[in-house]
C-alpha cells in the first residue's frame, strides 16, 4: 500500500527552503543542481544525510498490495504495471534528495551544466554506467528514451518534452537540451527521467502494454513474476553503481517482494499472518486498536512512526466538472456542506486527524487565512473576475457536526445554494426547471473499505437533499480505465504534493486534461488563472515568488470547490517485522518514495 502523504511544517521546512539559497551556479559542470543557488551537499559528500552508509546487506522484505497488474511497463497510458518496477530497475541522469525540496546529484551523470538564465543544460554520463545486461550506457540511450517518453510515452512526459527545443550531442557522453519557453524548473526535469535501453525496443511498439522486462540500469533486476499475484526483484550483484557515495546504506536488502491481494482488509490479515513483513496504516483508529495481535505482542513485529514535512495534498471525493451538473461553483459547494466532515472524522478516527484544509495547507507553499495579500493578490488581480467567491477574499471548509449524522445547518445552506443555482425538491428528488433528476454515479475502486464506509455516510446524508447517487465499485484496473478517460462523476481522489511543485501542476491542473485522457485534471477545470499561477511558479527566480505564485494557486484550487476534502496525518504509521530498520535520522519529506525500502535494511 503505497504512502500517505500527509505533512507537518515547521522550523525545518524554513531550513529547508534556506538552503536554495546562495551564489547563481555558474555555466559549468557540477556534482548537483538546486532550483536556486547550489545544493545542500558538496561534491565530495559521503553519503544522503538520512541514509546509514554502514547499514548491512542481506535479507528480504515483502510488501501486500491491494489489485493487481497487467503490464510491466510502467511508462506508457494502456495497462496497469506494478509499483516497484520503476522504482527498483531503472535509473535517471540525476537523483533526488529527499532532504531536500529542490536539489538533484548525479547518478547516471557525473556532471550537469546550465547556463544562469536555465536557457539550457547538459549532462555528461559517467563512463561506468552500465545497464544490467553489462552493456554500457549510451548518449544515444539517452536521446532515444527521451524522445520515445516524450512523444508515446505516458501523457505526463509529454508537457516537459514540448519546451525542448533541440537535443544534441556535444561529447562522446554528453547531451545537450535547449528550452523554446523560459521555464527554470526544466534543467532539472531534464535530469530525472528514466533512462531505457534503446536497443531492447527495436522492432516493439513502445506504446502497447506488455509483460516483457524493461532493462534498466538500476539497483536490482526481476527475478520471477505473476500478473496480478507478485513481483519479486533482486539486488544486482554487479550493479555498477554500488559504490557511489550517492547509494551508500541505500539498496540493502537482497530480495524485494510484493504480492498482491483482494483488496486493503486481505492485506492486513496477510500482514497479521506473517505473509508479509511491512504495512503502511493510513486509518489512525485503527493503528491504535486492532495493532495488538500476536506478532506485536511477542516483539515479533514493531510498531513505528515516522514524522514528514510535506504538504498535506489533497484527499476525498472529485467533482467532475465535465458532466454539467458540476459545472456551477455553487453545486459543488452544497456538495461539500452536505458531507458532516466532523461526523466521519469521528466514527472513522475518533476525531484525531486533522482536516485537509487547502492542497498545500500545513506547509508556507498553503494559502493560510484571511484575504490575499502583497504579491499574491497582485497574481490574482488580473483574473478577478472569473474567479470564484473567496479565491481572493478567502474560503473556508464549513465546520459540521461530530455528534450527529446530519448537520441541519449546513444541509438547510446547501439546500439554498442548489436552489440559486437551478435546482429544487420535486416529489421527494432534486431536479431542475425542466424536471430532470440530479443524478450522478460515484467510482470507487474494490476492496477500499474505508472510502466505501465515508461514501455510505455521506450519500445517506444526500438523500436529505433529494439526492440518490448510484455507486459503483470497480477493480483496479477498471479504476484506472474509467479514471484515465474521465468517465466518472465523482470518484475518490488522491494528489500528493511535494515542496517543490512546478511543470507537474500542469498535468494536474492544465486545460489540455480536460479532454486529453491520463492527465491528472479528474476534475476537469479549465483555468486560465491556474495556468498563470504555475508559470509563475516555474519561472519564479526567489523563494519569494515561488511561494506567492504556489499560495496563488492554492487559493485557485481550493476555492474551485472540486474536491470534497477529508483528513491528512502529520506521520506514516508503518508496522514492520523487528528485522527491518531504518536509520535515526529522517528526511524532510519522512516516508516518501526513497526512504522505504532505499535505505531501510534488515538485521537478525
């Protein structure tokens, strides 16, 4: 089960943005690259700061999975790969610090260089780099995989690829990128996609889904597999890049293993039978009570927290603007008074998760309270008029309550907004001037006990209003097809947000989503202000404006009304076997992609 993303901010996260500061990188090969100044670590760093250079190799460690797959590549629309894949066997140019919001060192490239106005970049390979096979790692790889990613690749490689203006090689390791838009963010994009091996796809359709292996250059190869039941990868012993200080106490065990079961309650009980050895708890009600089973008690498995500073994302039920119904701002606001936030929080977690507030709350990127001002309102200005209430004045969750199923305030609101916007009650069901019905389906994926159980309150609070929602839950793999082509009206959503947000809101935010299918726009907004924002954003040459534009474009968000937020948690909560360990000091990002099971290793 894969992360929760969910943050706590506070002085670190101050620390961590001050160290973007610093002199401009000048045009000439680095070690590393930051969106501003130099990265935190010099050239001859030992190893990550969260990572135990000494940690010992060995072991195995098994993850549960709720679905399944149907597809080992990981890089294209079709199909449904398994998480690890990319993550274990294929490598970039630079890799990311998860101590860092904005900073990226060298893996595959022993160099980059960009010019002060990032017009350009380049990366120089090192000359050891090698694909698993032994063969080495070429420019011409490089360009290929590029070019293939960007053009049939999976639609969010495709915005990057458009600014490139030309690609080139100037060395017999050495690749050029020269950007058409000024975009700063975009030299260090260019660093971090995956490199494939060209030759392995001569004569295939890259586009189509199959089950043949991608070759990478990473840490560990799959040894075995079964579509839709496991995926087992193991550690490379020849893998080139064992030694780099950049691995040091990372890739530690030997085995890497998922399986995959019915849905999140069959994983807790393979988890509790001792198949597998580490579950993430997203439910705090549950961490705290049905954690007590034999294995805990005997100190067979462990109980541990691990504290992030992240921004909380965003979480719950999307609106999709597409079917018309959603398309009025007052709509989708009924929609959010009518869900008794406090009444869910309390049955589900005995009260004690904090609500998701905006899409970047609980870190300086969140749009706080109150009206905008200084920079921020000077972003919003232009767009006055075509956003809605309290994007600039200020917005506000409604406040429900944790005693009661309905909130009758909050219900007698969403009533009059519904009728302003058209709608009323006719024979006991919501409908319009011409006497159609409010109706709408929302799409859950199988196996989601959780979300089943918050949606069954809230469409019993629906009924109030006249309306009655068909819910529909699907399989994994019929999830991903409905989502990825929008045929939904509501469905259950999840974006985690980084630190260090920029071309990917566009994939997430940008006008092409609404029709281009695999975006992340499930809510199908088109925002000319939205778009502004994330320009500023990847444009910003000081902290300063990067956080205005990013808080710009939280207040555009969430004063959209697309989602129907739910709660974040200010730590991962992960029961693991005694024999896994993770080092003392924990990244700024907490458990992220990179912390397990990178640098995590197991011990007798």
């Amino acid at each position: 089960m894969r992360p929760d993303f969910f943050i706590r901010f506070g002085c670190a996260l101050t620390l961590g943005l001050g160290l973007l500061a610093g002199p401009a990188v000048q045009a000439e090969p680095q070690h590393g690259i930051a969106m501003y100044g130099r990265p935190a670590l010099p050239p001859d760093f030992v190893s990550l700061p969260y990572a135990n250079p000494d940690a010992p190799k060995g072991g195995r460690i098994v993850f549960g999975e709720p679905g399944g797959f149907d597809s080992l590549n990981p890089y294209i629309l079709k199909g449904n790969a398994p998480w690890g894949l990319g993550i274990h066997t294929v490598e970039t140019l630079m890799g990311r610090s998860i101590d860092e919001p904005f900073s990226l060192y060298g893996l595959l490239a022993e160099s980059v260089e960009t010019d002060a106005d990032r017009n350009w970049v380049e990366f120089t390979l090192r000359p050891e780099a090698r694909f698993s096979d032994g063969s080495p790692v070429t420019v011409e790889d490089v360009m290929w995989s590029y070019e293939t990613l960007g053009t049939v690749g999976h639609p969010r490689y495709k915005g990057t690829w458009s600014k490139v203006a030309s690609m080139e090689q100037t060395g017999a390791r050495s690749v050029r990128f020269t950007f058409n838009a000024p975009d700063r963010e975009l030299a260090l994009l260019m660093g971090i996609r995956p490199i494939l091996k060209k030759a392995q796809w001569e004569g295939k359709d890259f586009a189509e889904s199959s089950l043949d292996v991608p070759m990478g250059t990473g840490p560990y190869v799959v040894a075995d597999f079964e579509p839709g039941r496991f995926i087992t990868f193991k550690r490379n012993p020849d893998y080139w890049g064992k030694d780099l200080a950049f691995n040091k106490g990372q890739n530690n065990f030997d085995e890497i293993r998922y399986d995959y079961f019915g849905d999140g309650d069959v994983v807790f009980q393979a988890f509790t039978a001792g198949e597998t050895t580490s579950l993430r708890e997203a439910n705090s009600a549950k961490w705290a009570s049905q954690y007590d089973f034999a294995a805990i008690q005997s100190g067979e498995v462990v109980k541990s927290e691990i504290a992030n500073q992240r921004p909380s994302g965003i979480t719950g039920l999307v609106m999709n603007t597409r079917n018309p119904i959603f398309a009025d701002w007052r709509v989708r606001e009924a929609m959010i008074l009518a869900f008794n936030f406090e009444f869910i929080n309390q049955t589900l977690n005995g009260g004690t998760e904090p609500r998701i507030t905006s899409y970047f709350s609980n870190s300086v990127l969140g749009m706080g309270h109150g009206p905008a001002t200084g920079r921020v309102a000077e972003l919003l200005a232009p767009y006055a008029a075509d956003l809605p209430p309290g994007t600039i004045e200020g917005y506000a969750l409604p406040e429900g309550n944790a005693a009661k199923a309905l909130d009758r305030g909050n219900l007698r609101k969403a009533i009059a907004l519904l009728e302003e916007a058209g709608w009323s009650v006719q024979d006991g069901a919501l409908r319009n001037a011409g006497g159609a019905p409010f109706e709408f389906e929302i799409v859950l994926s199988s196996g989601a006990t959780e979300t089943q159980t918050i949606t069954d309150i809230y469409v019993e609070a629906l009924k109030t209003l006249g309306i009655t929602p068909r819910v529909t839950s699907v399989d994994s793999a019929q999830y991903k097809e409905r989502t990825n082509n929008y045929q939904f009206d509501m469905a259950w959503y999840t974006r985690s947000l980084s630190l260090s947000p920029g071309n990917e809101q566009m994939l997430y935010w940008g006008a092409n989503g609404v029709a281009e299918p695999g975006s992340r726009n499930w809510m199908g907004m088109n925002s000319p202000a939205a778009e502004a924002m994330v320009a500023e954003m990847t444009g910003a040459r000081s902290q300063e404006d990067f956080i205005a534009a990013t808080q710009a474009l939280d207040r555009i968000l969430t004063a959209g009304r697309y989602v129907i937020p739910v709660w974040f948690s200010k730590v991962s909560r992960i029961a693991h076997s005694a024999h896994l360990h993770y080092p003392e000091r924990i990244p700024l990002y907490g458990d992220w992609p990179g912390f397990q099971p990178e640098v995590w290793w197991y011990e007798e």
